[in-house]
C-alpha cells in the first residue's frame, strides 16, 4: 500500500533524471575565428577565397564533426559563404585549424574596403554552424565571432 503512494514520486524523479543526462550530451563549448583571409580566383561572375579557421574546443573531451557552414561579414555587411563536407576532430582543451573554400558574393566591396582602409585591416564578423552526430541525433553548434582581418593580400593581383 505505501509503496503505491511513492511510486508517481520515483517516476517522477526518474524522468528528471533521465532528462538531464541528454541535455547534457549536447556539445558546445566550441568557438571559431578567422586566422587569415587568402584570395585564389578573381572571374567577373564567381569569386573565391581561402579562409583559414580556428576552431577551439573548451571542453575535456574530444569532439568530432562531419562539417561546417560559415558566412563571413565585412564591416557589417554580407560578402560571402564557406561550406565545407570535411570532417575534423578536435582534441580536449586545444585548437585545430582547417582551411575552408569562401565563395565571394560581393567582391567589389571587399576590394573596395581594401582600396579605402589606410591600414587594410576591416572589421569581421564570422557566423559559423559545425555539424555533428552523436549516436542517433543530429546537432548543430552555432557561433560567431568578431575581429580585424587583414585585406592587403587583395591589391596584389591574384594568379
């Protein structure tokens, strides 16, 4: 009798319990930044460029993922985005880098903040999406970040 008047608490318990240990599977702990910024096609309909990332796992386990998304800001505004099927690792409480292929959007305006800018460096923002499975669910991992990038390889004609 008086174990039928406790078994609603336990379930109850049981089920709070159980819902904390899978939110806590849930990665994060992960920034990006921007390393260096490489131009390697100038065409008049399509742009692109190298992006080398830093990615900086805060954590005290190994992460792994199957991809990223990044969209790259100058100044405030859209100039292009990188979409990378590369799976990558990164080790507990450490960095790895990875280079990315961006597709310019809006070149004339990166070569024109590079032409005005007296010191060739402009304000970034990198919003960024890393993709990873663990077991059966799907997780995406958003960050930003903001920073200077150096624009100067830009005015030198690319090969």
């Amino acid at each position: 009798m008086k174990l039928s008047r406790f078994f609603p608490v336990l379930l109850a318990l049981f089920s709070v319990g159980v819902a904390g240990c899978s939110s806590n599977m849930r990665p994060g702990g992960v920034t990006v930044s921007l390393v260096e910024f490489r131009p390697t096609e100038a065409a008049l309909l399509e742009s692109r460029g190298t992006l080398t990332l830093r990615y900086t796992n805060e954590n005290i386990s190994a992460l792994g993922f199957s991809g990223s998304r990044h969209k790259l800001y100058l100044t405030g505004k859209y100039v292009g985005q990188a979409v990378s099927s590369q799976p990558f690792g990164i080790p507990p409480l450490n960095t790895v880098t990875q280079d990315v292929t961006v597709n310019l959007e809006n070149l004339a305006l990166v070569r024109q903040l590079a032409a005005v800018s007296e010191s060739q460096t402009v304000a970034y923002r990198l919003e960024s999406v890393l993709f990873q499975t663990i077991y059966e669910e799907k997780f995406e991992i958003k960050t930003s970040a903001d920073g200077a990038l150096d624009l100067r390889g830009l005015t030198a004609p690319v090969k």
